[in-house]
C-alpha cells in the first residue's frame, strides 16, 4: 500500500520535527557521559589551578633561608680551616717567589753560557780563573740604604745591583754549586765574603803578584789585597777595641794584605770545584793589625 503523497510544507515540518528530536537526543547522550567524565578532568584543573597558584606565591614571596646557630665547636673549626688556607695562601706565594727569583739568577748564567758557546772558546782552569781575578778585582759594588751604619746590617740590608748581579751570575756558571772555600763550601758563601770585604774597607782592590799552573787540574795564585780602614772597619772588624786614640791612628790607614788562593778544576763539570783562600790571611792579618797599632803603622809604611 502506498503511503499518501505529501505537500512541501508537510516534508519541511516533518523534517524539522525529526531533527529537533535528534538534537534533544544528542544532548541527553553529553549530559549523561559528562557526569562520568567531568568529575575527574574537574579535579585535574583544580590541582593545577592551586599549583600555578602556588607557585605564584613562591616566586612573589621569596624563601626565608635558614639560620644556622653556630656552636663554639662549630666556631672553632671556622677559624680552624681559614688558618689552614691562609698558611697555604703564604706558602704558595713564598714558593712562587723563590721560584721568580731563581729564574731570575739562572738568566744571567745562560746568557754567560750562550755567549761562551757563540764564541766557540773551551773554558779550562787557566781562563776560569783569570776572569775571576779580573770581575772581582775591585770587589762587589754595594749600596747601602739611607740609614744609621750602626742600626743597619751590613750584610742583610746591602742592595744589589746589575754589576753584583752580574759577578754572581759568573761564580754560577763557572764554579760548583758545593764549591770547597775551604770553612765555607758554595757559591753563595763566596759571594757573602766578597760582600763583607767591600763593605768592611774602602779602597778594596786585589793586585795579581804570580799565578801559577801547577798541574792540569790546579792553579795557585798569589796577590795583594788593598784595602782603607774606614768607620764601616772600625764597626764591624775592630769592633773589640775600646782605646779612642788607637782607633783615631787606625782610621784611614792603608792596608796590604798577602792573599793566596788555590783552585782546583774539576773536569767532570769543566768548572771550578775549589777556590780556597790559604789559612784565611784576610781576617788573620786584619785582626792582628787591629791588635797592635805599631804593627799597622810598620806594615803600612814597609808595604
């Protein structure tokens, strides 16, 4: 059986009724899922909301940081751990200037070195010795500080310049580290005893007599040493001597004293092993000159 023709305006209603039910039917399948589904995406926002929150307040307000109550315990080992650092602070700083100041000294001695190689000349004994006796012919050059001799050390307070400088770069590159002075061994002794003599004595100058090769590996020298009694010898060589007129008649005399050395080479290195000053006749003599004055006068007058 055929269902009745319908007019237009019947179809659109009929079309309109049925898409309002499907629209109503659709709604009612959301609604029931959403009460399932909503509560937990709910929950998930509302955490997230109060984290963000949270966090908000965090970054606004910093953290209070916490106050550590030091104890005498927890004192003591503060100061203890800062004495350490500050010893090793000291220490590498000592170490790092030590170390500055050798490769400062060991310069001079490579470009000594160089220089010998460059010319191309063999150092033997004979020649070792020769410019020893012509660097140190009139000493060491020493510069006092602007202060009271009587208050400053001699010694201690002297100040070098490039010409000692230069004298102890030659001991270095042509002598033993352990060199044998007889009393005293090394290099930096030698230098010390040549220190003290020019700032003892004024006028210092040491004049060559005889040198002599005595076998290949020793060479003997005799000389004079020069010397002028000055207040620097009356303070620090006389210094026993308590008779005002006798120090007065010693001031500015003129002194010669016999000055022998002996050096021997060593021919392992190709270096001075021995430079010793026979029986110490520097300080011998000065001493007995300062004990009788007559003797200074003769000697002085016969020399």
């Amino acid at each position: 059986m055929q269902r009745p023709a319908l007019s237009c305006t019947s179809q659109s209603s009929y079309l309109a009724a049925k898409l309002t039910q499907a629209e109503h039917h659709l709604n009612s399948s959301y609604n029931i899922n959403s009460r399932f589904t909503d509560g937990p995406l709910d929950s998930a926002n509302a955490r997230a909301r109060k984290h963000f929150r949270d966090f908000d307040i965090d970054q606004s307000q910093p953290k209070q940081k916490r106050i550590r109550l030091k104890t005498q315990r927890r004192r003591e080992q503060c100061r203890a751990n800062q004495a350490r650092y500050r010893l090793k602070q000291i220490d590498h700083a000592k170490w790092v200037k030590e170390s500055v100041l050798k490769l400062r000294a060991d310069i001079p001695v490579l470009e000594l070195q160089r220089t010998a190689l460059r010319h191309g000349g063999q150092q033997d004994v004979w020649n070792a010795v020769v410019k020893y006796l012509r660097i140190f012919r009139f000493g060491v050059l020493v510069t006092l500080p602007p202060a009271d001799i009587e208050e400053a050390n001699i010694a201690d307070n002297s100040i070098e310049n490039e010409e000692t400088k230069q004298q102890l770069a030659f001991l270095r590159s042509t002598m033993t580290e352990d060199v044998n002075l007889g009393e005293r061994t090394g290099v930096e002794a030698l230098m010390d005893q040549w220190r003290q003599y020019s700032t003892s004595f004024q006028n210092l100058c040491l004049e060559l007599i005889r040198m002599e090769r005595t076998t290949d590996r020793f060479v003997s020298v005799t000389a004079t040493l020069n010397m002028t009694v000055s207040e620097a010898t009356l303070k620090t060589v006389f210094q026993h001597l308590e008779d005002r007129p006798l120090r007065s008649k010693l001031l500015g005399q003129h002194l010669q004293v016999p000055y022998s050395i002996c050096f021997e080479w060593d021919t392992a290195t190709c270096r001075l092993s021995r430079a010793e000053a026979l029986g110490d006749a520097v300080d011998a003599r000065v001493r007995e000159s300062g004990g009788c004055g007559i003797g200074v006068e003769a000697r002085s007058n016969y020399m």
